[in-house]
C-alpha cells in the first residue's frame, strides 16, 4: 500500500517517475497555472490547513486506504466524484448535496450520474472523521480532491501535493450536470470542446482520461460496441469483443459491471493506453483517443510508451482540473454534513 506524509512532495509508483520531473511540474503549476484557473486574491494554497487541521491528510488517507482495501473499485469511485463535482460549477462539493424537493434539485440524479457515481459513504466517514478532529474546519470540496488524489496513489499511481482551501457551495445544478460531463459516446471534437469550456487542453483531456486504468463500467455505457463493424477504426478487436459478450448476455439489459482496464484493472498505470493500441478501449470515447488520427493519437503513443510521462502530465492536469472556479474564503461554506446545507 502507498503511503506518503503531509511534507512530502509526492510518492510514486515505482515505475512512475523520478522526483526532479513531478517537482519541475509542480513549481510550474504553482509559479504560472494556477493565477489562469483561481480567482484573482483567493488562491488555494498547498498547506492550507498546516494549522488548523494539520492531520487532515493523514485522515483522508487513512479512511481512503482502509476503503479501498475493502473494495478495490472504490478507488476509481472516488476520483470520478472529483472529476464529476469540477465540471459542474467548478470544484465545489455541489455533487456531494442531497435533493430536496422544493429546495435543492441535486446533480446525483442526473443522467450522468444517476446509479452510476458512488463512493459517497466514504466521503461522510472522512467528514465525521475530520469534525472529530478540527470541526467545521476542512471543506467537502477539499475532501473530494485529497480523496481523488489519495486513491490514485493507493492504486499504485502518482501522488501530487493538492491544493486546498475551497468552500462548499450552497447549491447544485441537474441541467448544468447534464449538459457539461463529457459522455461515454463522444468523439474527439466533442471531447476536446467539454474539456476547453472549463479551462482544460486536449493534452488534459487525454491524459485526465487515463483515470479509466481502474475504474468499472456497466455493460449498457458500450453495448452498441459489442457487434464489431470492421469498417469502424474505433471497434473493438474481436477476441475483446468476444470476453465481453461473455460478461454482457444481455447486452445494454445487464446489470454487469466490467473493468475498464481489461490488463491491470486495480492497478494505477499506462495499461490503458496500451489496450487502445489494440482496439481495447472499452468506452467509444476511450477509443476515439487513439483511432482518430492527429494530436490525441500522438499523446497516446507517448503515454502506452511512458509510464512516466502519463504520471507526470496525469498530475499536472489533476491539479488543474481541481482549481476549477473554486469557491474561497468568504465564498460558500464549510458544510457540517456533506450532503445537507448548514441549516
């Protein structure tokens, strides 16, 4: 199991990559990126909580760690609920709120995400966890980001210090959620278009998608994929095709869940890359990566080659996705319980 302290700039997979890179990257973000993504006077800060909840990643980590010991696929769980709660309103917990009729129309139950994120109990045993030690103190948003960042690492990938000191918003937004998260169904153009409307490039794009190295999927999010057309580049290789008829009988009708990553599915690495090399990319919106000729394909090549260089722009385009119009200091709120608005 991974483990890293507070201090520590990062800790790697062994395969990963050597400090200098991470480091250079990171000091890049902090010295440039970060003024283009933050509001102008409330920047997150990498030791936000050194002295008001200096265990706080300590905790995340430890309820994160004993999570996905239990479950292996709550790794790939947790990173979703970051990467779903940036696209909309920005990295404000606002997926995290509960519906309530009248009041609050929650994003849970958009078509995205309607039984489909998940994770959200270990999210509640991280905030009663921190209440224990620092009440009102430590944000959800800033929970979703450290638990994000901490269930790569215990999955064998990159750590990258995190950012934080978001505030927690006081609503959420159904239409904004199903109009903004990228679908499992989209080309390229559509891809690089959901990422550049919330700051991201097409290099974020490819490298945020290598998220799906762990991670499940139910069968009915690529059903229309298992009846190969051989005039189709993006169709997946026909012995593939044939294991997931296997693990989809009744097609887009299965509850079934199949692993993204059909080589190392709990594993954090370039494995996925790879598998897009051979037409086994699960996902129509994995596969595009790489069959649709120009600079998606090229970042492909490189990362199925590098597991470094997927590590490496892996965590810078974490630490931009999670800087996305965050709400700061008098901005929101520190909510008590994840789900609910402070009364």
């Amino acid at each position: 199991m991974s483990t890293f302290t507070e201090r520590s700039l990062f800790h790697a997979h062994p395969k990963s990559l050597p400090v200098c890179t991470l480091l250079i990257a990171v000091l890049l973000i902090q010295k440039a990126g970060a003024a283009r993504f933050l509001p102008d006077g409330s920047p997150l800060q990498f030791h936000f909580y050194d002295k008001s909840c200096p265990n706080v990643e300590k905790i995340v980590r430890q309820v994160v760690s004993s999570a996905v010991a239990s479950e292996a696929r709550m790794a790939g769980s947790l990173l979703r609920l970051h990467f779903h709660d940036c696209f909309v309103q920005g990295c404000d917990g606002s997926l995290l709120l509960e519906s309530i009729a009248g009041v609050i129309e929650g994003e849970q139950e958009a078509l995205p995400n309607a039984n489909s994120v998940r994770g959200f109990e270990v999210v509640d045993a991280i905030k009663a966890a921190l209440e224990q030690e620092c009440p009102g103190i430590v944000s959800c948003a800033d929970i979703l980001a450290l638990a994000a960042r901490d269930s790569v690492a215990v999955s064998g990938g990159p750590s990258y210090p995190v950012q934080l000191g978001r505030r927690d918003s006081l609503t959420a937004n159904r239409e904004l959620a199903n109009k903004n998260l990228p679908g499992f169904n989209f080309n390229v153009t559509d891809l690089v278009a959901a990422f550049a409307s919330v700051g991201l490039s097409a290099r974020d794009m490819v490298a945020l998608s290598g998220g799906h190295s762990i991670g499940k999927a139910r069968c009915n999010t690529f059903a229309a994929r298992l009846t190969p057309d051989p005039q189709d580049p993006t169709a997946l290789s026909s012995s593939y095709s044939s294991l997931l008829h296997q693990q989809c009988p009744a097609g887009a009708a299965s509850d079934a869940l199949v692993d993204l990553d059909v080589t190392t599915p709990i594993q954090f690495d370039n494995a996925y890359y790879s598998n897009l090399l051979s037409n086994r990319g699960l996902l129509h919106s994995d596969q595009v990566l790489y069959s649709t000729p120009g600079a998606t394909r090229d970042l492909v090549n490189l990362y199925a080659q590098s597991n470094s260089a997927f590590a490496k722009d892996f965590s810078v385009a974490m630490l931009k996705m999670g800087s996305i119009t965050p709400l700061t200091g008098s901005e929101g709120q520190v909510r008590n319980q994840c789900g609910y608005v402070n009364a």
